[in-house]
C-alpha cells in the first residue's frame, strides 16, 4: 500500500502547484502567508527524489537554506532514523521480556487464581491487557493467549465471544487510548515534532474511562449468556463442555519464581522511567505550556529512548541468566521482528520527503486551510478523528498512517489555534478504533479464526460497542481541543 501511495504521490506533484507559507522560528506555518515559490526541480531530480525516497526516510538531511533534503545535504535530520533505532530497541527489549517467560507465566496464574469469579476474571486479564497496549502497543502478542482463556470462559459457563472480546477488546482498547505506546503515540508524536509526552494527561482519563466502559461491556455480554446460553451470539461447538470441564479442573501453574518476579518489577520500572522522563512535568502541572521546566525533568526523546531500551533488553538478559549466546540470538531475533514496522516508518517518512522537495506539501495544507480557519476548536478535533477512518482502513500500520499523516494534519492545528497533541490523540484514536474491527489486521482475523467465530458474528457482538466508543472519543477530543 505505501508503495502504491509513493507512486500515487509522486505522480501527482507534477500537477500540483507549487507553494511555501511563511514560517516562525519553530518551523510552524504562519496562517494567511501562502504564496507561489517553483521547485525548481527537473524530471530527474523527481526520479532521483522517488528512487531515494526510502533512503531519505531513514537518514535524508533538510538544506537549511533551500529546505530541500537529500541524504548528501547539510543541515538537520528529516529522516526518521530516531525512531527506526527506537523501534528495533524496544523490539528487542520486548522479545527478550518474552524469551524469560515471566509475562506469560504471570498472565498464566492470573488467569489460574481468578477461574472461579467471571466477572473478575473477565476485569484482570483485559484491564491487564490494555495497559500492556497502552504503553507498549500489545496487541498480536495477545495471539498466543486464546488456547488459556477460551477453555477458563467456557469454564465458567460464557462463550467463545466472551474470550474474543476478552482479548481483543482489551488489548486493542489500550492502543486505542495509547499514552506512551512507541508505536503510536511515539512514532506520530515525532512526526508532528512535539514530544511524547505532550497531551498524557488527557490521553490518560482517556484510558481510564474508556477501558472502563470495554470492560463493563463484555461483562454485561458475559452475564447475559451465562443466565440464558440460547442467547449466545456464537452459539457453543460440540466439545465445549467437556473442554470446559478439563479447564475447572486444571492443575495450577508453576508459581512465580524469585527470578520471574525480577523480572516483572524490572519491565514495571523501566516503562514507569520512560513515562517520566518524557512528561513536561512543569507544564503538565501548572497547566502553561511554556513553563520553564523543574530542575527534575529530563526532556528526553527518542535518542534517550532508544539507549534505554537497548540497556534494558541487555539487564533483564543478565538478570534472567540467559547468558552471553543466548541473548545475543534473542536481541538480534526481537529487533528483526520488528524490522517491519520500523521499514514501513522509512517509506512513509520518504512520502513526505517527495512532497516537501516538490514543494507540494504546503499546497496541501493551502487547500484546506480555509476549511480549518475560524472552524471551532471541538468541530475540529472531531474533524481530525472522521479524516483519519478512511486512512486508518488503508493503512491498518499505526506506524506507517502517522508517519504519512501527521507531517499535514499537525500543522492544521496551528491555523485552527489547537495544540498539536489534541491531533495525535484524535488521530491514534481513528487508528485503534479501526483497528477493533477492521478484517485487514491480524489481529482481528487471527484472533477470531482461533476462538473458531465468524467475523460476521464478531461485528454483531462489537457494533454497539462501537457506536458508543465513537461518541465518546469525540467528546474526549473536542474537549482537548477547547481546553488548549
């Protein structure tokens, strides 16, 4: 699809005039300053802009003077190799969380201890689910866990919709509300140069209610289907029962040891760190923006980010005694995984790198500005969130839409007179709300072939979980809008 989207671009700019706005030593646009300005680029110099395009996304330099980028310029990075780096950091550091066992056996005896008690149960995994989505975007590791709650659901007298909706619903939920997940927040927060803790505090109640009102969802579905099983939406496969008897009486797992329970208050820790040293503390707490900092803060991005990521794969390597072969393979294994995503930050940064060395991009964002000018801050908070759908159906990558997005859309604040932190949220809100149903994701079509329910059946249980997920983002977001 970006490949499809580079080309898309790149043709297009041949017909698109030409134009810069005017800009504050910040690099914001200033509103009203529009004006013609040739590129002064030949049919080359574009062939050689979309042949270097990916190269330009990672490491592309911006001319100071022309504002061109190329990878042989002087000036500041445009590329995103920040964030590449980050991406592969953390994906290692994930991978290697994973390869001591300590999260899964934690879920694991989560599950065991709260078999008896449904709706407890059904509250532990998924409020469990959303803050690992919240902060680090756990969702197609959720994948590996319906062999465990299908048969504990099934236990307990609920349905197969009951675990999907357990599990999907509770990870994805988190995304949707992501505080300081890298992958969304932190990738479209860079792209829209700002920092990732700019707008937590809103993103934050966010979470929180919404995770509430997920929860409180399944649990009224569960409920329902346990007092009257006929109204099952999923109906019960033959076999069920007797898998939800093995469940009842499953033999407890393995207790957590000394070394799994170091591991756990290590991973706790090291995101705990991360979440405070990108908050704006001073402005979060007087509530002005351009508070001078306490003498506490760090300010960090995504360099610093990056290395603590690094060293802390590296520690819980060491503290797991994985010793020196073993998490070598698993570093290099985890920032492989993640390879792809990182790669689809490339070709989506180089689309932008097309349009600015065209000097289309500024034509954009002319084109509607008039649109955006005088329109209400709340009105254009929603705006933001109904734009991004479409794209978000395109491009399921929460990584790849930011970066391709966020270079036009945040600029749009700064002429609507919204801080640029109120678009990020409104669009990873567009991202994960797609992503709960959409049949582009795996981990909607994986998830759902696993607990063996149609997809038809899934939309059924979701919709209205879904209408009222959407009235209630675009309240969250018209009021981070006014009150900037």
């Amino acid at each position: 699809m970006l490949v499809v989207v580079t080309l898309a671009v790149w043709t297009v700019a041949f017909f698109i005039p030409s134009g810069t706005y005017d800009r504050t030593a910040a690099g914001s646009p200033v509103q009203g300053t529009y004006h013609r300005s040739p590129s002064g680029q030949s049919f080359l110099d574009r062939l050689s802009d979309l042949f270097l395009s990916p190269v330009n996304g990672l490491y592309g330099i911006r001319d100071a003077k022309t504002g061109q980028v190329g990878p042989d310029l002087s000036g500041e990075l445009y590329g995103s190799a920040g964030v590449f780096l980050f991406v592969l950091a953390i994906g290692a550091f994930i991978t290697v969380v994973f390869a001591t066992g300590a999260l899964d056996r934690g879920i694991g005896r989560l599950a065991h201890r709260l078999r008896n008690r449904g709706a407890l149960l059904i509250t532990g995994i998924m409020a469990l689910f959303s803050l690992l989505g919240t902060v680090e975007g756990f969702a197609e590791e959720t994948l590996g866990f319906y062999g465990l709650v299908i048969p504990l659901m099934l236990a307990l007298g609920f349905d197969r919709l009951v675990a999907t909706g357990t599990i999907i619903l509770g990870a994805g939920i988190g995304v949707l509300c992501s505080t300081v997940n890298p992958f969304a927040t932190g990738v479209a927060s860079s792209a829209a140069d700002i920092s990732l803790g700019d707008g937590i505090a809103l993103r934050f109640v966010m979470w929180l209610v919404l995770t509430a009102v997920t929860i409180g969802y399944v649990i009224r579905y569960a409920r329902r289907v346990r007092a009257a099983p006929g109204r099952s939406l999923c109906g019960y496969l033959p076999g069920d029962r007797e898998h939800a008897q093995t469940a009842a009486d499953a033999v407890e797992p393995p207790p957590l040891t000394a070394l799994h329970k170091t591991v756990l208050v290590t991973v706790a820790l090291v995101f705990a760190f991360m979440i405070f040293s990108v908050i704006p503390w001073a402005g979060a707490l007087t509530g002005n923006a351009e508070a001078t900092p306490y003498s506490f803060e760090l300010g960090w991005s995504f360099p610093q980010l990056a290395a603590l990521f690094l060293v802390a794969a590296v520690l819980v390597g060491l503290l797991a005694r994985m010793g020196e072969p073993r998490l070598s393979a698993t570093f290099v294994q985890g920032a492989a995984d993640f390879i792809s995503p990182a790669l689809v930050i490339v070709l989506a940064r180089g689309v932008t790198v097309i349009m600015n060395n065209a000097k289309v991009t500024d034509t954009v964002l002319h084109s509607i500005e008039g649109a955006v000018a005088g329109t209400p801050a709340a009105l254009f908070g929603v705006m933001v969130f109904v734009v991004n759908l479409p794209l978000a159906f395109l491009i399921p990558s929460t990584s790849g839409h930011a970066t391709l997005a966020m270079p036009i859309l945040a600029p749009l604040a700064d002429f609507a007179g919204v801080s640029r932190a109120v678009v990020v949220t409104a669009w990873q809100a567009a991202s994960g709300w797609m992503n709960l149903w959409v049949p582009t994701t795996a981990v909607i079509m994986g998830g759902i072939s696993l607990a063996k329910v149609g997809y038809d059946t899934y939309l059924r249980f979701v919709w209205p979980l879904l209408a009222l997920l959407a009235v209630l983002i675009c309240g969250f977001v018209a009021l981070g809008a006014v009150a900037t």
